[in-house]
C-alpha cells in the first residue's frame, strides 16, 4: 500500500493528480522475494508515470561506487534494477560510475550490471569514460564549475541510489550517488550543483537493504519526483538527521553572506568598492542575485 | 662465521615480513630487494637493504646470493625461482608454490637439476596455535579423529567499508592467481590436512560465487584421508568482511574422546600482544634480541618458517616444507576445480545475485 511519507522542501510544484512533486511514496517489500520487488516497482512506476514513457531516452543510475555484495546496503540491489528497467518503458539503458578505489568496467561487471544489460537487451553506460559538458552553476553567494557527463544531460535520468552510511559524508541516498557521476568524490557544492544540473526526473531509493553500522533489512522501496526529498526520507528511514549529512541542509544565506563578505575583506578594511558597490554586493551576497557586469570584474563601466 | 646472502623477491604485504624478519635473523644479511612498485623499495631502503632493483631479473644476474625469499604474485613464482635456481640460489617461495602442477613440478626439477634447496611457505604450520592443536593430536589426547573440520575466509582482494585503496588488478585474474578462493585459502588447508592425517583425497566439492568474479569466491570440499580415515570439511572464501586481529579460521578435530579445537590455543590477542611486548622490552633491556613479530603471532609463523627453511639448508639438510609438499597441496586444488567440473558445476556458473533471493545471496541453482 503506498504512503506518503512527508512534504519535501523544494519549490511548491503540483502534480497534475494535485500531489505535491517533492511528495515521496514508499511501498513495504520483501528483498528476499524478486515478485514483492516487481509488485512495489510496479505501483511507484505507474505512479509516476510518464517518466520512462515510450518516447523518452531513460538512463537509471544505481549506485555502484564499489562492489561490495548487495545483501549488505551498501550499494544498490542489482535485483531492483533489473526489475526496474523492465518496467520502464522508452530507451532505457543503465549508467554507473565506479570510484577511486575501482573503475567503472570492473565494478560494473562484478556487481553483474553487464548481465543484467544483457539479459534485458539494453546500454551499459560507462559515466565515467563518458564526454562532458562543462557547466558553471551559480549557488547562493558562489558560482560552481562542474563537468557533467552527456549522458545525464541527454536522459530522463532515474536514480536509485541504495541508503547507507557514508564515512565521507555522513548518509548517502541520491544526492551523492548522482554527484559521484561528475567528480569521484565530490565536495558538498558539487553535489549540489550536479542536482541543480541534472535534477532527475525520479528517485526510486533501493531501501529494501540498507546500511548503518552494518547491513540492515529495512524492507521499502521510496519514491520521488524530488531527490532532496527522497534523500531526506531515506536518512530519516534509517535514524539520521539532515544535519549528520551537510549536503542534505540547505544552504542559509547568511552564513554564506558572512563567509563571501569576508573573503573580500578579510582584514575588515574597507574594500575599493564604493559605499553603493558594498551595498550591492551584500545585497547580492544575501539573496543569492546576481550583480551588473560592471561590479564583476571591479573594473569601470566599459 | 659466514652470512647467509639473501636476496627478496617483491615487498609487498608478505614480502615486507619476510624482508623484516631476515633483517632481524643471525647470520643472515639481506644484500638485495626488489619490487616494481617504489614505495615498496622504499620500505626496503629504510631497512638498509643496500641495493634495490625494479626488475627481480636484474637482482638475480647482478648480485651473488646463498638464497632468495620469492614473495612475488604467482604467475611470476615459475619463471622467478627457475632464474633463481639456475644461478645457484636456494629458493624459498611464498604459497602458492606455482599456479598449477605443471608449473610446480618445472620448479622442482630446476631445483634439482642445479642441487639448490626448494622450500614453501605453508604458514599454517608454524602458527602457534596450529602447532598445538598438531602435538595435542600426535599425543594421542584424542584418540582416532572420524571427522574435522577447516576453514579460512576472509574478504579476499576486497576491502571492508570504507573502501579506501585501488581494488588490485591481478588478485581478480585467474592467469594470474591459477584460481580463486580454493587457490589461495584452500591451498593452506590441503597442506594442513596432509600435515596432520596424509594421502588426503577429494570425495566432493561445491563452489560458488558471490560477485560475478572470473574464479570461486566460496567453496565447500569434502576430504578424506587413507591413512587415518578422517573425513575432513573445508571452506574457504573471500567474501568476508576481516578486521585482524580477529581473523575466521577454524581447525576443529572431533576426536573419539574428546573435540580439540583451535580456538582454545589461540592467544587473547591483546592481553598476548601486551605480555609479549613487557617480554621483549624485557629483553631489549638486558640487550638481547626480542622475539620478532611475537605480539602477532600470525606474522610469527612466517619468521619461524623463513628460519626453519635457511637453518636447514645452512645444516645441509632438506627443508622441513619442501617442493614436494608445495606440489601436493597445488595437486588437491586441481582436484578440487576437476572434481567441480566433473559435476558440472562450471566455474562460470550463475552467482547467487541472479537467482530469485538474490539480495540474501540465495541458492543460485
């Protein structure tokens, strides 16, 4: 039976069904049981539907950073996927991203994503060996430059990250698995500018087992058109707070206000900027706006 | 009083404690190290090894030796100990001797054919738990032992979360490696059953996969022995999250009066590695030499082997694991991959990640 587990943060957005777009769903399943996994694939697919519409390129992205066994959380269940791809309609093909500790071929092929591609007749994509598109992505008092791989760009992109633990960042349920595609490891503004770049058009987190100071059999499969929401649900499944994971807290304009305006003047000397120029800077700094061509450089009016 | 000129091959994990321990040994000088890797000669040169090379071929032709310790990944044991042999070194190899039979017994023959000594490394004996366990049984403590049971798991080339360093490239190549878990853990396990009953023969073998791997990474063997009757079980794998000191290997014998089991002779490793660590701070103090690698007894065994093989040959007598025995034990591995292809089940098979439990690693067939 689905349940709506709580209202995400993001912009208001409304389904054409009147649900909320940062909404997320959840099925209970059986991880044992490949029928309960289809079963719950099933409804949030049609749920959700047109993603994965018979005229869209789908790419799903599992997370794959390192071939640990499945049955232990920490990477997505190879059995989902399979599941998942079979139920989406569209030119779906699988991208994974292997890490600094393995590259994308091996982790791909001991983790048994090639036989699930063939099986199922459809693309492996290696992300990693990918072309990027470079983009350069204002967040809220700076500006990030990442380089993405085609593919997420050119895809109706499904995530489904597994929800684990991480070391490196505290939790990790889609946000970082998306990020992980771009930079290997990437730093919490890279992680949110890859989602402002590539927001995919469905999170499907694999909860069914998951990973927190050991593997767990949590038994849902979360849904969502919101991967910050998504992400959030996955870490509230599993006991943590946003605040254990920095890239689940939303930037607060002023403390990056405060960090942008101390750059400028470390020493708290006044800069060359007149008395209106610091004003729009702080201005800027504070919300996040941009400012006139003239005050980027520093230089005068042209 | 003459030195032992030593020479070792590869300073990687092993490699680095066989390097330590004949630094430490008597009579023993380390003249020589190589490895491809230059952090690897580094920890050599900070031993003061006085001469370094990249290419263990260059070692061999440049310098003039009594031994060499080969603890270079298998497919290069063949050509290594052949070259070794041939300038008149005695060899001492890390297990597996070779990668199959074939290449074992071109080891043997070059060893014979240049009259060096050929010793193995099957650590398993020299542990001191094992050792133990052995003197409990040969005293008859437990009568006849109708069954026993081995086993080693560990996480193979894998590492436990968070996985911070390179996954290795060749540790996951069967042509590298001559096979998987059987090969590598399995290999320890045949030569202890050997060790403890004899003319051991392998009745059944089930192998399996948990990753969609080139080789095993589990395995279930049934042995038995024609001298003593002992029907033993083994299993071995590498999919086993390991934190040392606490390592999964059981040697069990269900004796007819009695189960001795390895675990009553293993030392609390911490309250070991303390009192053994006051006893050699002890020592230092009186100025002798500690007891090496003695808090770690695992790394102990190697030491005590290195040692047995080149006080052996410096008393001109066979080394007490030898060519032979690393033969017989790569003999039971192929019986092993034989037996398994025999009854069908391929090493190629279905893992257990396609099968309907997929995610509990359910029964693949």
């Amino acid at each position: 039976m689905s349940q709506d587990l709580l209202d995400g943060s993001s912009e208001p957005s409304v389904r054409s069904d009147g649900e909320l777009r940062s909404a997320v769903r959840s099925e209970s399943v059986d991880g044992r049981d490949t029928v309960s996994i289809r079963t719950a694939l099933s409804e949030l697919v049609s749920h959700y539907s047109p993603v994965g519409s018979s005229d869209a390129d789908v790419l799903v992205v599992p997370d794959t950073h390192y071939p640990y066994h499945p049955s232990t959380g920490l990477v997505t269940n190879p059995t989902v996927v399979h599941e998942l791809v079979d139920l989406l309609d569209g030119e779906v093909a699988i991208g994974i991203s292997g890490s600094a500790s393995v590259d994308v071929a091996r982790v791909g092929r001991y983790l048994g994503y090639e036989r699930v591609a063939d099986n199922q007749g459809i693309e492996l994509v290696d992300l990693d060996d990918s072309a990027n598109a470079e983009r350069k992505i204002r967040l809220v008092g700076r500006t990030v430059n990442i380089e993405v791989p085609e593919p997420l760009l050119d895809s109706e992109v499904v995530a489904v990250p597994t929800a684990r633990q991480s070391t490196e960042y505290g939790f990790a349920g889609g946000m970082i698995t998306l990020a992980r595609a771009t930079v290997g490891a990437p730093s919490r503004d890279a992680v949110l500018a890859t989602i402002r770049t590539c927001w995919p058009a469905l999170t499907i987190v694999d909860a069914t087992l998951t990973y927190a100071d050991g593997p767990q059999r949590t038994g849902q499969i979360l849904a969502s058109e919101d991967i910050v929401a998504a992400s959030r649900a996955a870490a509230e499944l599993l006991d943590f707070s946003p605040e254990d994971a920095p890239h689940l807290v939303p930037d607060t304009v002023g403390q990056s206000a405060v960090e942008s305006l101390l750059q400028r003047t470390p020493d708290g000397s006044s800069s060359d900027d007149s008395v209106m120029e610091s004003g729009y800077r702080l201005y800027a700094d504070l919300t996040g706006d941009l400012v006139p061509p003239q005050m980027l450089s520093g230089e005068g009016d042209e | 009083m003459s030195h032992t000129r030593v020479g070792i091959l590869g300073i990687g994990h092993i490699g680095s404690v066989h390097l330590q321990s004949a630094c430490a040994m008597e009579g023993v000088t380390v003249v020589a190290a190589a490895d491809a890797e230059s952090t690897n000669r580094a920890v050599a040169e900070e031993l003061g090894v006085p001469r370094l090379y990249e290419d263990y071929a260059e070692l061999l032709h440049h310098e003039r030796l009594d031994a060499v310790v080969i603890a270079l990944p298998p497919f290069l044991h063949e050509e290594a100990a052949i070259r070794a042999a041939e300038v008149g070194c005695d060899v001492f190899v890390e297990k597996p001797l070779a990668r199959s039979t074939e290449e074992a017994r071109r080891i043997i023959a070059a060893a014979d054919d240049a009259g060096v000594a050929l010793g193995v490394d099957h650590t398993l004996r020299y542990q001191s738990d094992v050792r133990a366990l052995k003197a409990a049984y040969d005293d008859g403590r437990i009568g006849a032992v109708p069954l026993c049971h081995l086993a080693r798991i560990n996480s193979g080339p894998f590492d436990s979360p968070p996985a911070e360093s390179p996954l290795p490239e060749w540790q996951l190549d069967p042509e590298a490696t001559g096979g998987g878990a059987v090969m590598d853990l399995g290999v320890h396990l045949f030569d202890l059953l050997e060790w403890l009953f004899g003319d051991i023969t392998v009745r059944h073998v089930e192998l399996e996969r948990q990753l969609h791997l080139d080789y095993e990474d589990t395995a279930a063997v049934v042995l038995k022995s024609s001298v003593t009757g002992t029907l033993a079980t083994v299993h071995c794998g590498f999919y086993q999250w390991e934190e040392p000191p606490d390592v999964n290997m059981r040697l069990r014998l269900d004796g007819v009066t009695e189960t001795i089991d390895r675990a009553e002779f293993v030392p609390e490793f911490y309250r070991h590695a303390g009192a053994a660590a006051l006893r050699n701070a002890g020592k230092r103090l009186i100025g002798n030499d500690p007891d090496y690698f003695e808090p770690t007894y695992y790394y102990r065994a190697h030491f005590e082997a290195l040692q047995a093989f080149l006080d052996a040959v410096a008393a001109g007598q066979d080394p007490p694991v030898d060519g032979a025995d690393g033969l017989r034990a790569i003999e039971l591995v192929e019986e092993t991959y034989r037996m398994a292809e025999h009854d069908g089940i391929k090493r190629d098979q279905k893992t257990g990640l396609e099968s309907k439990a997929l995610s509990d690693g359910g029964d693949s067939r």
